[in-house]
C-alpha cells in the first residue's frame, strides 16, 4: 500500500512538472510567433496545464513507472488534449492507438545502454523533447491552416517519435544526456530569439497638436463604433428583444436616423469612410483583388490596402484644430495600426485582449466542456472603458478632445457569456451548439435550432455591449462631459445570423443585415435637435458633420455631407477576396457595388449579376425585381456605373 501510494506521488509530481514543460514551450513559442497572452490568463491555463498533467501523471505513475515511459506516456496525452472532441470515439481511437505503438518505439529508441542515468533528467529530457515535436507540429498546423480531423491525430501521434529520433541522432555526437539537454534548450532559446517576431501592442503616443487651442466652446468629440452590428436587431430599432436600452436612452436625447447604411461590409473600408468622408474607391483602403506581401496580425496573408498616408482623416483635421485625440479600438484584426488608421490620433491603443498564434492543447481541451474558456480574443467593452477613460482623466486641461471607442462584443464567435445568455441558455440543443463551430463561408441551409442559437447569442452580445456603451456615457456625465460634447454612434457593418444562407460579413452578397446601420447623433447644446430622421444618410456624413461643429476645414475630397443636409445617393462597394477564392471557389470571385434609390436597391455584380428589390415591400430581399423591371435596373445601373466611375477618376486624380 505505502509503495503504491509513493508511486502515485511520484506520477502526480512528475506528471505536474511535465504540465510546467507544456506551459513554459507553448507560452514561447506564443510569444515568438507574435501571439499575446495576458499574465492573468496565462497563469490560468499554466494551472489548467498543471492540473491536468498531475491527473494523468498519477494513474500513468502507477501503470508506466517513471523516466521515459512516463515521460513520452504523457507528451502523448499532450497531444490527446487537441484531438479529443466529445464523444470521442472516432479521431480520439485513431489517436490512442498509433500514439500507444509510437510511443512504444519511442521508449526503445531513448534507451541508454551502458549507463545509468538519473530518472527525473530522463523525464524533463525526452518530456521537453516530445512536447517541442509536438508544439512546433501544432504551430506548422496552424500556419498552414490546419488539417482534417482524420489527419490531424496520425500527425500528433507521431510527432514525438520523430523528436526522439532527432535527439537519438544528435546523441551520436553528444552522448551524455545532460549536456544534450543543455544544448538542446539553449538552440531553442537562440532560435526563437532570433526569428521571433513578437507583437508590438503597447499604445502609440504621439501627442503633438497645435501651438494654438481652439476657441472656448469648442465641443469634444466622442465617437463610438458598434462592431459588426445590424440595426434590424437593435430594440433602438423596433427590434422585438430589448437588446439596446442604453442605447434607445441616449437616442430619446440625441437624433435617431433610421436610413443609416455603411458604404462597405467589412471594418478595414467602412472605418476608413468614417475616419475620411469618401468611399472606399476614393480613400483606396479596400480589398486588392490579390495577396499583398507580408502578413496581417493574426498571421493571414494581406489581402487589403491601407490607408494611406495621403488621405486626411478626421483624427488628423481635429489635431490641426488643437483637439487631443485618442482611440481605443477593440478590433485589433482591422484596426491595428499597420493598416494606416492610426493617422492623427495622438494616443492609439489596438491591443488584442488575448491572440493565439498557436492555441494551447489545454485551451482546446477545456472548451469541450466550458466553451467559453478563452474564446474571445477581443478586450471588452469595460476594458475599452477602463483605458479610454484612464485617458480622458489624465488628458491636459484647457482643449477639447476627440474620443473614438470601438466595442467588438457582437464579432463572432457567437457566445454570449452569463447574465447575457438569458435567450440561449435554455434552448434545445444549447450545449452541443456552444460547442460547434457554425461560423462558416461556404452558402448553406442553417436549422432552425442553429440559426436561433447564433441569434439568441448575437442578441445577447448586443445586449453585453450596450451596458458597456451606457457605462461610458454615465462616465462622461459624471464628469461634466456630455451636454456639451458632440457624440455620435454608428456602426462599421452588419452580420448575416442565417440569413440567406449566410453568416458573418466580409465577403458576403450585400444584403442589408450587412448595411443598414444604427446613426445616432447627439450635437453640443441643450436646444439640439432630438427626434428620428429617415432622411438616408451615410457613415461618409460623419467626417463633415463633427468637423462644421469644431470649426474645422474640410479636407479635399471629401464625398459625405453634414448628416442634417444629405442630398447625396447611398452607395456601398465591395471587392474581391482573394483568400475566399481561393478557400471557398469562384463563387466569391466578383466585386459588388450597390445603388440606393427611395426604397429601391440595385445590387450589382462583377460577373455582370443585376438584383433589384423594393424594401418598402420586400424588407427581407427575397424577390428579385430585375427581370419585371427592366428599365428601372437598367436606369439604376447606368446611374451606379457614373457614380463609381467619378469616384475612381477623382481617385486617381489625387495619385
């Protein structure tokens, strides 16, 4: 009895020292691949990892000894962690069985002969060893975009036989496994030092404005984005589920349009015409039709222009007029400084919340039973808060300032964290569909239990982020900034939850879940204008409209007007993706372009597609009026083509 419970001390030690391993090599090769962890959440999955190694180290203790047996025995169950998938019984099998034998031949393969070595060297050694294999095949994976659920547990199996194998060979040359270790660490540490590339997410601060302050009166600016958000699900909107209340608070004391559309379906462009008043075509930060050199944050190949530098953006015309300003943008993929919208903003804070380059085996296997563990990697709408007003408090008395917040709750992945699953936790097959990955590009028929999960959970981010919206504006009034500040609130896009056989947004035939937007604008002053206007307006309105309220000139080439004088048509753009072509076929191989015209909508299509409805009567677009009408789409087309064509000429015209 006393030598059993010895031996599962000694498996409960080694399997928690081994969690260490696992932790401290994928927290390295996290950081070297330019992933970001939060210290919080990294001692978190550090406990999770040791937890889970002490487990399987006692009852392995038991069956294996220690040295290497053990020590391959659980740099197999490393692996099991990414495999597993409830019920698991189909990939999961495959696994155990080739990692069984692999590990078997491991085990002969790291066999001394002629000396005796100390068990607990063996045990880091070929721990160490097998975790690497295994680490740096999940970042290969990752990288090259993964592999099927059939291949991916023969390749994990394997893996740790092959590192085995590569220390058997450096053992020809360097027989004592101490001194082996010891190189082997140290070229490891060399190697991630010198390719690492470790993100750059500490704020940009570059605070210069102008000698002069503007005049006393002068408004701050407060500027929020809604990401990735459809107004059609905004209560503020009539929506049935009471999603924005905070919202719908501010709009009674502010002016409400209810014609808002966005000139393009995805953050990049649609960021770009708020921050400079054109069109995508105009301010060139759109989709390049190709790939681009280089790589995003998340580690995809670029496939859009920036901004350029040429372009005036509205942080950059406040700083001219003497503002303070600052953004504190939720949406690192899109908003990151490399994409050129930074320009002008004195402090510029786009850290991820949490980015994996390579997401822990521990990670993955805690989201089969808690799939919310490290899902989101955006911060939050109260973390956003907490900076953006750490920022204002701390921001020189004597000038105004230009505030722009981003919240990314309503983003995929869809899964609203509690109080806000009040609409998803009871619904049938709840647990399963929290575990399922419904995010998809291809065009497919979602059940109906599906669609209302992704609902009920969008629905309840909507919600998680309007209390983070009213926070802020209960923030700024404590600090006797809101009656005299202009605020306006929009969103960048909208989200397809189902509809026509779509969910998510970039890439996506522009339907209006993607356009129509929330507008809310709140000008300086008690005898502001309040009410609802249905007058179309768009997100290029934005720019003209604060910059007539600081004084401030225009920039050249602005397209938008001052929301309350909009006489100009509603148009949206769209170009080609190149990694959806090349992941998901010709299907999105076509650029968009849309015409607004009373209730009448004209989509236009690359490949020579023409889609003409009538909202006013087909709200849902599902009656095509182009063939019963087709003078109309004629009229509207060649009124879409002269639009688009002025836009391009004065683009190259300013190159």
């Amino acid at each position: 009895m006393a030598r059993a419970l010895a031996a599962a001390v000694r498996g409960l030690a080694s399997g928690m020292l081994v969690g260490a391993i696992w932790w401290v090599v994928e927290a390295t090769l996290n950081w070297a691949a330019g992933g970001l962890v939060p210290g919080a959440v990294s001692l978190r999955i550090g406990a999770l990892d040791l937890a889970v190694a002490g487990i399987a180290g006692l009852g392995l203790g038991a069956m294996v000894g220690g040295g290497a047996p053990l020590a391959l025995a659980l740099t197999a169950v490393y692996g099991f962690l990414r495999v597993y998938r409830p019920p698991g019984f189909g990939a999961e099998a495959l696994f155990v069985v080739l990692a069984a034998g692999a590990t078997g031949v491991a085990v002969r393969l790291a066999r001394t002969t002629g000396r005796e070595e100390r068990p607990a060297l063996v045990l880091v050694h070929l721990a160490l060893v097998g975790t690497a294999a295994v680490a740096l095949g999940a970042l290969a994976l990752e990288v090259g975009h993964g592999l099927g659920e059939t291949t991916l547990p023969v390749v994990l199996a394997v893996l740790p036989l092959l590192g085995v194998a590569a220390d058997r060979t450096l053992g020809i040359l360097v027989v004592r496994r101490g001194i082996r270790l010891g190189l082997e660490v140290a070229a490891g540490v060399l190697a991630a030092v010198v390719v690492a590339h470790p993100l750059t997410s500490a704020p940009l601060a570059d605070p210069i404005t102008t000698a002069v302050p503007p005049p006393a009166g002068t408004p701050d600016v407060i500027l929020v984005s809604f990401d990735t958000t459809r107004a059609d699900h905004l209560s503020t909107y009539g929506y049935g589920r009471e999603t924005s209340p905070n919202l719908t608070a501010f709009a009674a004391d502010a002016l409400l349009f209810t014609q808002a559309r966005s000139p393009a379906a995805w953050t990049l462009p649609a960021h770009a015409s708020l921050f400079t008043g054109m069109y995508p075509s105009r301010h060139g930060a759109h989709l390049a039709g190709g790939f681009l050199p280089g790589r995003s944050i998340d580690g995809r190949r670029r496939v859009a222009f920036p901004l350029s530098e040429e372009r005036v953006t509205l942080a950059e015309a406040l700083r001219d007029r003497g503002y303070q300003t600052a953004a504190f943008a939720a949406n690192f993929s899109y908003l990151y400084r490399t994409f050129g919208v930074a320009q002008g903003f004195g402090f510029y804070d786009d850290a991820p919340g949490l980015l994996f380059q390579v997401r822990p085996h521990v990670v993955h296997f805690a989201q089969q039973f808690a799939p919310g563990f490290c899902l989101k990697p955006f911060r939050s709408g109260r973390e956003i808060n907490a900076a953006a007003l750490a920022w204002l408090d701390r921001a020189p008395a004597g000038r105004p300032v230009f505030l722009f917040v981003n919240y990314m709750e309503p983003h995929e992945p869809w899964l609203a964290e509690p109080p806000y699953d009040r609409w998803s936790r009871g619904l049938a097959g709840a647990a399963r569909l929290a575990r399922t990955n419904l995010y998809t590009h291809a065009v497919r028929d979602f059940t109906d239990a599906e669609r209302a999960f992704i609902t009920a959970n969008y629905d309840g981010e909507l919600l998680n982020m309007d209390g983070a919206f009213g926070e802020l504006l209960a923030a700024l009034r404590a600090r006797g900034r809101y009656e005299s500040a202009l605020v306006v609130v929009t969103a960048d896009h909208g989200e397809f939850l189902g509809d026509h056989g779509q969910v998510g947004h970039i890439g996506r035939m522009l339907y209006e879940p993607l356009l129509h937007v929330p507008l809310v604008l709140k000008l300086p002053g008690t005898d502001r204008p309040r009410g609802r206007s249905d007058r179309p307006v768009q997100l290029v309105d934005v720019l003209p409209t604060v910059l007539g309220a600081a004084g401030a000139p225009l920039p050249a080439g602005v397209q938008g007007e001052p929301l309350l004088e909009v006489t100009h048509a509603s148009v949206a753009e769209e170009d080609i993706n190149p990694w959806l072509v090349a992941h998901y076929g010709p299907s999105y191989d076509r650029a968009m372009r849309v015409l607004y015209d009373g209730s009448y909508k004209l989509i236009t299509t690359s490949r020579g597609d023409r889609l003409l409805f009538d909202l006013a009567s087909d709200p849902d677009e599902t009656h095509d009026l182009a063939a019963r009408d087709p003078a109309r789409t004629e009229a509207l087309a060649r009124r879409l083509d002269s639009a688009m064509n002025g836009m391009l000429l004065a683009a190259a015209g300013r190159n």
